[in-house]
C-alpha cells in the first residue's frame, strides 16, 4: 500500500486517501488547496498547498487567466517575466509577470492574503510574506522613472494622509478595538486587533478625535486586507484599507481640509 493521507473537510477528518485520489478530489473541488492535509511521516497537518509533495503538483497544474485580472497593459507587459502564479478560491492561475500582480493588487483583484508561486520561491506564500511585494519594493518602483512601470500606479482620487486616533468597530455582533494610521475623504487605513474580517464586509467606525479632526462616526467596506509582522501585541493586529460608504457632509469637510494641511 502507498502512502496515505487524511484530509479536514468542514471540519471533520476523512480518509486515508493516496496522493492521487486527494489530487482528484482537488480538481473536482471536493476540496480546495486551501484545506488541511495530515501527513503521518510528517506527524502534523499542513494546509495542502504548503505539503511539499502538493505543492509540487500545484506548480505543475495547467493554468488560466482570470478574468478578474487587468488587460489593458498586456502588450505593455509583454517584455516582462512572466514566471508567477496565483492560488484563488482554490484555482492555480498565471503565468504573470511583476507588475501584473501589482497591478492586481492596485485594483483590488489581489489580495495581500492571497497566495502566489515563483520558482525562486521554496512553496505558495501570502503575498504579504514576499519580499517583491513589500511595501519599500513596491515604493521602489513607484517612483522609477520608466514610462510602464509608472503607469500601473493609479492616482488616488482623495489626498490621503497619517493620521493617529483610537476608534472603536462593530460588524453587528462584536465590537473590536482599533487604531488608524492613514485617512483621506474616501477611506482610511486602520488596525483592527481581529484577523477574521473580509474584504467586502461592512463595518461601523468610530472614530476618536485625533491630530485636529473631531470624532465622527462612519460605515465603511473593507477593500484590502494585510497581515501586520512583528507587532509585539498580545493579539496581532491586521492592517485593513476601508472605503466611507456613509460619512456625514462635515465629518468629510473636515478630514479635507486636514489631509489638505498635511500634504
């Protein structure tokens, strides 16, 4: 008999299985590459893209585009390297060059949670955990002067600005601590000491009065979420990019002319 396999699947363990038949159960999605695999030589669980004989098949599984991902740069990008990929809702897609992903990541396509695959790399990591990918790589190429690279950067539509104040979040059932870093009339940049919420989710904000802005109260959409390393916090916080769907007229009166004085 092969080798043997145990697999998490909503929450209960199923198996043994051979490599092949857990390799089937992927492609028809009975499980995704996201699920939990238990490897007895291993003596531990490991999330199936991280298993190195898994992740090998992951990096060999033929892949698409997804339609999710910008075009309009592509002939642009054409002389780039396109040698990475990304993991989505359980689907290998790529190959893709650098500044597509940035550019996915720009357009919200990408997450920095998502996970993505390079040959140089030694398995899937988070985008987040890829120096490439930091926030000074990134700068770095912002503010190259090549014509191709600039123009994946967009502008942002309101002046955004540091900004230090406590605020206090609610989705409905729980209420979170919180801490904002950045603010401009569109949205913010805030720490939330909880990693369970999701882009695409509500939440109610508010905020404390902090650096000449008075308090105001906010419902937002979380559009970006990131790990935050090494916060030396007993709960480690996670770094959310929200967008204001309802703010009064006064309070984005307000934080305009606070992120115009600070620009």
């Amino acid at each position: 008999m092969g080798k043997q396999y145990y697999l998490s699947n909503n929450g209960t363990h199923i198996g043994p299985f051979n490599l092949e038949t857990v390799l089937k159960k992927i492609e028809t999605q009975e499980n995704q590459w996201t699920d939990y695999i238990y490897d007895e030589a291993l003596g531990e669980w490991l999330m199936l893209l991280e298993h190195p004989e898994f992740s090998a098949k992951l990096a060999q599984k033929p892949a698409t585009r997804p339609s999710a991902s910008p075009v309009s740069l592509l002939s642009k990008l054409a002389l780039k390297d396109k040698e990475w990929f990304i993991l989505k809702e359980g689907n290998n897609y790529g190959p893709f060059c650098q500044l597509e992903l940035i550019q996915m990541l720009q357009e919200k396509a990408l997450y920095e949670y998502d996970y993505i695959w390079h040959s140089k790399l030694p398995s899937w990591k988070r985008v987040a955990e890829v120096e490439d990918f930091s926030a000074e790589s990134i700068r770095v190429m912002k503010d190259s002067k090549e014509a191709d690279v600039a123009e994946i950067f967009f502008r942002r539509r309101h002046v955004r600005a540091s900004y230090g104040a406590s605020l206090i979040v609610h989705n409905n059932k729980t209420v979170f601590r919180g801490q904002a870093l950045e603010i401009s009339a569109g949205g913010a940049g805030v720490l939330i000491d909880t990693p369970n919420l999701q882009p695409g989710q509500s939440l109610f904000l508010h905020f404390q009065p902090g650096d000449g802005v008075p308090p105001f109260n906010a419902v937002c959409q979380i559009v970006s979420k990131q790990y935050v390393k090494d916060s030396g916090a007993a709960v480690e916080p996670v770094k959310y990019g929200v967008k204001f769907t309802t703010l009064s007229q006064s309070a984005r009166e307000s934080i305009k002319n606070f992120t115009t004085k600070a620009a």
